[in-house]
C-alpha cells in the first residue's frame, strides 16, 4: 500500500455478470495538495557592524563608517547613513576659515575641483544601491589644504533581492514534495515584509533565506510568486514556475465476482498458403483441446486470419464441420462430436490470403458478434470470460488500429464496459525459434507474442509436429481467465507503486501473480465484491 494513500475511491459498484466481471478501470482522482505549503525562514545573522537602516528587516547597509558625534570636516544628510535619493546634502565644517572646497566620490580625495566655499551644499551622487563614498578637501587663501576627510552613506533606490536558490528545473513526479529554497535580502534599508504565493494561497515569509515545502503536488503546473518591500516602500517581485506531472496513473477497479465458469474460446487459425504443412495434420495437433476445459460452461468459435473474404474472412465465424447451419461448438456437445467437429474445423481446407491478420480478425469478430451479425451473432455471451487461441506462422501483416495488441485489450475493455477478462494464446514461429523459422516457420510472430505477453497468454511453437502439450498449456491458460481480473493497463510494481485488492472492504491477501494487464489468482476468487488498486504508465 505504498502510495495508496494518493488514490481515493470513488467508483461505484458496477451491477455485473460472468464469472470475474470486471468493472473498468477508472483513473482515481489524486487527493494530492493542489497548493498548498509551509514555510521555514532563516533569518540572517545580524551585522555587527550594521548601524541603522538594515535592522532585522535583512540588511547589512553596505558596512557604513558610523559618522562622529561632533561633526569633523563635514556630514552627509544630517549624519544619515542611509538614504533612498542620491541627491546629497552636504554640511562642511573646516579647520580654519577655508576659501574652496573639493569634492571627491572616492575615499582619495583625489576626484573633483576645488570650488568657492559655502557652508553646505547639495552633491549628485552618480552610484546607486550601494555604500557611497565621500571626500572632502579644504583650502584657505594662503593655499593651506586640510587633510582628507571621509565619510559614506548607503544609496538605496532598489527593492530588495530575491535568489531562488534550488527550485525544481524539470517536471516533478505527481504525489511527491516539492521543495524551493530562496532568499530575501536588502543591504540598505532593510526587508520590511515578504509574501508568498501560489495561486490563491498566500502566506507571510520572510527577509533571510526561506524554504518552501508543497507536500505531495497533484499534476499542474505552479507557480511561486516572492513579493518584497524594504523600509523605503520600495517593492520587488519574482516567481519561479515549475510543473508536476506524472509517468504514471493511479487507477481503481471494481470487480464483481460470482460463481459462473463460462467462457467463450475464438480459435483463429491461418488459412494462408504457406500453412499447408500444419494444416495436414491440425485436427490430431489439437486433439486434446477439450480435455483440459471439461467441466467449464464453453463456447468454441472459429475463423481465419484472412482479412477479406466475404464468406469466410474479416471475422466472420466459419461453419463447424459435419454439422448444418452451426457456428458454434458448447460444452453441451458430447465429447466425441464436439472434439472431432473442432479438429477438422481448424484443418481448413481452402487458401485464404497471404495477408494475415490475426489480431484484425478477432477484433473483427468481437465486433460482429456484439453486432449480432449472421454467423457470429451469440457467440460471445454477456456473463462470459473470453479466450482466443491463434495458430499462425507469419505476423500480423497490417499496422492499422485494430491490429494493435494493446487496442485490442483497450477495445475488449471498453465494448463490454470493463466486464470481462480476457487472455490470447499465440501458437507461432516464436521470434527466437531459429530451428523454426529456418524450417516451415514462415516468419517471426512478433506482434503474436506481444499481445500473448500482454494478456498472460500461452506462447506455443506452430513448428511442432505435435501440438498436444502446448495445447494442454493453452487450456489450462483459459481456465487461468476465469481466475483473472484484467486490468485497464499494465500495473507498475515497484518501490513506490504496488498493487492492492480489497474484498468487501478487507485486504484480500489471496496469492496472485501479475501476467501482462492479467491479475492470475492461483484459485478461484471467493464471491464477493472486489476493489483493485495500481498504477500504469500514462
């Protein structure tokens, strides 16, 4: 339950049938702060050698040299060691009865003309925001020069500083926290008051350096707005905008189970000239098929990976051997009739097209039947589970959207509304059989074993000379469907996202392994109402 805690349950039950009839997975909306934050400030140490201006408000004014208690040579503003303006006033008090006055922006004395004396005087400064300093010279008639003197004031024409110091620089993962460190400061007048926003929230911060915490950030973008007036009512203002997003989706999934054990069976078997080898001897290579699904509520359909034909092609159900009018083989059937009429309806005996298209064909015939077409009206029931067995030795040939292994389980999903679960079964030259594909394998089934992987399915060898124990392992897969919950998407387990089942409320601890977008109990699901929890990738 690692990150349970992002998802919140909202779903309502979904009034379902079938054995495991699974409502769709729904992404949960995230609880997740939408903003808000805390604050943490460090103010800054004070400046021993501050003498005014700054104060606590966060400002050192530059290291002032602190003017005398009687004035010696002049004063800047009154001994003011601070100002907002640089237009200076200037008050001279000379040695001696001085004739010309010189001065200087430096500590030198060595700027500036001598000029006749006044007794003060404005000055213009040329620096800003910072420690200016002043020099001064006297000279009497005689030509006697004083010495030197010095003095600054600090020029503050600016709000105050603002740095963000560690912000994130790229997209956040939604559900963690978010930390932006940042400083106020104002070496002249000192920071009056900070404020921070984000959106409608505002909170009071502070001059030193602050560290903001969003404590688990649902998706969005942000935005960290630092506004700041010094003590001279001079504002400043900076953001910093980040966004949180996610590679990932919390979802949720209602799962009603009851004491059904149906399930429809789609073979799609390749009709195409370069199946003639396995087409000889198909009925004895399937031959123990019903063996393994006896005692289930079974439905067993058939049609071929050709994409066209306007009788036997493009999902259409083909007719059962030996028997009139029937599109359908049912556990109903006694053993000896149903097993013969399924081999010789897999061993076809006409040459469909070279473009097959197996997945295009199960979706196809998915398509019809919920359509109630002709020959495919019925076969996939309500209150069923549903398996496809596929028997090829070349891959999918087309790329369009339903011949796509994962449209092919979103497309399930959606058509019966989150309601059943579904596994293929792939029986191909498997893209690592070299000895296969060298020999009657045709080409690698590629797109087959995608979406066998995909649904848990059972991966078979259609090079074999005997399909028995491969078609054993494919039955029991299809009992294995009526023990699963498909889920909407491929669950993410890792150290930060598990997945969770609750029966009626309670943590259901029933053991399960996880085969593509299939949760496999090894039994049988007690009844009752189900609630799944996980994360896919968006």
């Amino acid at each position: 339950m690692k990150n349970l805690g992002l998802i919140v349950v909202l779903l309502g039950a979904i009034a379902l049938t079938g054995c495991l009839e699974n409502g769709g997975g729904t992404e949960a909306p995230s609880n997740n702060n939408n903003g808000d934050f805390s604050v943490i400030t460090e103010p800054p140490p004070e400046d021993p050698g501050s003498t005014g201006g700054g104060g606590t408000g966060g400002g050192d004014n530059g290291g002032t040299v602190p003017q005398p208690t009687e004035p010696n040579g002049f004063d800047i503003n009154k001994g003011e060691v601070l100002t907002g303006s640089n237009n200076l006033l200037l008050d001279f008090y000379p040695p001696f009865t001085s004739a010309y006055t010189k001065i200087s922006e430096d500590e030198t004395c060595s700027a500036g003309t001598f000029a006749s004396f006044v007794g003060s005087r404005y000055f213009l400064s040329s620096k800003t925001n910072q420690s200016v300093p002043l020099s001064v010279q006297f000279r009497d008639h005689d030509g006697r020069t004083s010495v030197c003197y010095v003095r600054r004031i600090y020029i503050d024409q600016a709000g105050p500083e603002i740095v963000f110091a560690k912000y994130p620089s790229a997209p956040v993962e939604e559900g963690t926290d978010v930390e932006v460190v940042f400083s106020v400061t104002d070496p002249g007048a000192g920071v009056q008051s900070v404020t921070c926003m984000v959106g409608a929230v505002s909170k009071p911060c502070a001059a030193g350096t602050n560290k903001i915490v969003f404590p688990k950030l649902a998706g969005g973008e942000y935005t960290l707005k630092v506004s700041a007036t010094d003590k001279f009512n001079q504002s400043s203002e900076k953001s910093v905008t980040f966004t949180v997003t996610s590679l990932y989706k919390q979802m949720v999934q209602n799962v009603k189970v009851n004491e059904y054990q149906k399930v429809d069976i789609l073979f799609v078997i390749d009709n195409s000239g370069s199946m003639e080898y396995e087409q000889k001897s198909m009925a004895s290579r399937v031959r123990n098929f019903l063996d393994v699904v006896k005692g289930l509520d079974w439905q067993i359909a058939v049609t071929t990976t050709d994409p066209s034909n306007s009788t036997l092609g493009d999902g259409r159900l083909v007719p059962i051997y030996g028997q009139t009018n029937n599109y359908i083989l049912n556990s109903s059937m006694s053993d000896t009739v149903a097993r013969n009429a399924l081999g010789m309806t897999l061993q076809r005996p006409e040459t469909g097209s070279g473009d097959e298209q197996g997945i295009y064909a199960a979706y196809r015939a998915i398509e019809r039947s919920l359509a109630s077409t002709a020959t495919n009206k019925n076969f996939i029931r309500s209150d069923s589970q549903l398996a496809v067995v596929l028997i090829s030795d070349e891959d999918e040939s087309a790329n369009g959207p339903k011949n796509d292994p994962a449209n092919f389980v979103k497309y399930v999903q959606t058509a019966f509304n989150g309601q059943k679960s579904v596994s293929f079964h792939s029986i191909i030259a498997r893209p690592d059989d070299k000895a296969c594909l060298s020999g009657e394998g045709y080409s690698a089934g590629y797109r087959y074993e995608q979406i066998s992987k995909l649904t848990g399915g059972v991966i078979g060898d259609v090079c074999a000379t005997d399909y028995a124990a491969q078609v054993q392992g494919i039955a029991e897969g299809v009992r294995q469907t009526l023990k699963s919950i498909t889920l909407s998407c491929s669950p993410v387990i890792d150290s930060m996202r598990s997945l969770l089942v609750l029966k009626d409320g309670q943590v259901y601890n029933g053991a399960r392994t996880i085969n593509g977008v299939n949760v496999v109990f090894s039994d049988m699901l007690p009844k009752g109402d189900y609630e799944v929890y996980y994360s896919c990738l968006k």
